[in-house]
C-alpha cells in the first residue's frame, strides 16, 4: 500500500499577548483532526510541548506553533482552524511549506489549490525553490517580522532513494531492529528528550524535545518510494555541515535535499557532503530569513533559480 512521505509543514507565530499554554488538550486534539491527523502521544517541558501524530508532529510554545503532515492531510484546513479563534491582527508570521509529492494526484488539494486558499485567508506571497518538473518546495509567507529572533533558524534534511542497515532494519520492525534505530538517534542527540511510534506494518516517527529545541524523523522506508526527513531547529550555519553528516551516514541516501532558513539572512554555505549538486537556490525572504534549498545526487551538477509570485 503506497503512503505519500513528503510533508506539508506550518508555522505560526502569535503575538506576545496570546499564550497558546492557556489553550486545552481538546483545543489541539480539534486543531490536529481539522488536518486529517490524529494525536499519538505527547509529552511537555517547562519551555514546549510535543505532539507525536498518526501523519507526523505538532510542537507548541508559548507564542507559536509548528505542525508537519504527511500522507493525504489538509494542513491548509488547520490555518482555517485557527483562524476561528485568531484574528489576523494576532499572528506575526505565518509559513507553509508543500514539498513536492510522489503523487500529487492522490492528494486531496493541488498546491495551486493550498496556496490560493491561504491568500484568502490571510496576505502572504508565494516561493517555489526549484525547478516545477524537478525537486522544489513552495513556501507561502506572510509576515510582519523584520528581523528574526538569532536562535530562529531550521534544518531540513528529505533523504530518497535509500538502502542501508537503517533502513532495512525499518522495513522489518523487529525488537533487534527497533533498538538499532533507536540506538541511532540516542548515540546523535543524547541530550534530546524522545518520543517514538512505530506503524504497522512500517513506517516510524519520532520526536526530540531540548529545551526550546527540537528534532523530528519521519520515515516511510517502503521500496521503492522510500522517504525519511530529519529537521532539527535552533541549528547554526556553522554546526549544520555537522548535523548532516550524522544523519547521512546512517541512511546513506541516493539523493537528497536539504533545506536551511537562517535568521542571519544568509545563504547556506556549499557542503561538503560527498554528493554532486543538482539545484542550488538561495532566496531572501520578507521575515528577513535567508532561505537555502539544495538538491543533491549522484548527478552532474544542475543549477535553478527561485520564482517568487
């Protein structure tokens, strides 16, 4: 049975006055379902809370949310949640991000669909990183924030094409094989607090919470659509290269992206991750983010431009 791994994420930046600790568990239960997701588990800390879900993670602070999906989920409908509660005055910055799909087809709304829906709810413009018929991530931005807090940085890491012990050990989900995996991500980020889930019959998702940072894995190991993001937040330029090494020399993906926004405003600088550059694309973003997409493979190196709407 096919499973769509590329996610759909949104964040959400409230204003200082709302405090979204005040909200209650059925108010985020309603958020998660108006996606099409459920709530698996969750665990807090003084400083966040993390949702693990049926298609993916929420996490929650004070001031703002970030929720990933997968699958056929609708995370355009959970803007739509909120903005029953919310008015626009309230948010600061709001992003969406949709991957491109194995198949769109399958989806319940286009891309077109997503992001015309979210001008009618609130001003934004429109970014496609990468070419259309090729890798890309469109990016919807609206914002009022010019200069982003220093620590409000993200790494993405969306790993294809894949076949290593890892990987092998998510296809068949032994105990063996679940301490192996487990064992990964307790060796590279032992100072995470986890939360984990394994599907039936595959499939794996987990969460990592340190202080106001934290990590998320999503793997849909099936051949031959196989598929694992890593993202991690509060990740300096400077340590990135680092991070990205770790997670490659586990699932030793033929191809991958990485997606970097800098608060700085700065472009990612070229890694040397031992892969060929296929798409190389930097944009400036009215958050006063710099946001870097890179396609890697074993192909020739490749370069597009970034298309703003």
């Amino acid at each position: 049975m096919f499973f769509e791994g590329p996610e759909k994420k949104l964040e959400v930046q409230f204003v200082k006055k709302i405090n979204l600790f005040d909200k209650s568990d059925a108010f985020f239960q309603g958020l998660v379902e108006s996606s099409g997701a459920q709530i698996l588990s969750t665990f807090a800390t003084g400083e966040m809370k993390a949702y693990l879900l049926s298609e993916s993670s929420l996490f929650v602070w004070p001031h703002k949310i970030t929720m990933i999906t997968c699958g056929q989920t609708g995370l355009v409908n959970a803007v739509k949640y909120l903005m029953k509660f919310y008015e626009k005055w309230d948010i600061e910055a709001l992003f969406y991000e949709r991957k491109n799909e194995y198949h769109p087809e399958l989806q319940s709304t286009s891309v077109t669909q997503d992001m015309d829906a979210l001008k009618l709810l609130i001003d934004g413009r429109v970014l496609r990183m990468g070419r259309q018929d090729d890798h890309h991530l469109y990016v919807f931005e609206h914002t009022k924030v010019q200069k982003p807090d220093p620590k409000d940085t993200t790494l993405q890491i969306l790993m294809y094409d894949m076949d290593s012990s890892a990987v092998h050990a998510l296809r068949q989900p032994d105990v063996k094989s679940k301490a192996h995996i487990e064992d990964i991500f307790k060796e590279s980020f032992f100072d995470y607090q986890t939360d984990d889930y394994w599907f039936d019959p595959v499939g794996y998702s987990m969460n990592g919470v340190s202080g106001e940072s934290y990590i998320t894995v999503h793997a849909t190991p099936e051949y031959p659509d196989s598929y694992i993001s890593f993202e991690m937040s509060q990740v300096d330029q400077s340590e990135a290269e680092s991070y990205i090494h770790k997670v490659l020399k586990h699932f030793e993906p033929g191809s991958f992206d990485v997606i970097y926004y800098d608060s700085a405003g700065q472009p990612l600088k070229d890694l040397d991750l031992n892969a060929s550059i296929r798409q190389k694309v930097f944009c400036p973003m009215s958050s006063g983010h710099g946001l870097s997409f890179y396609q890697y493979s074993k192909s020739p190196n490749d370069f597009a431009e970034a298309h703003v709407f």
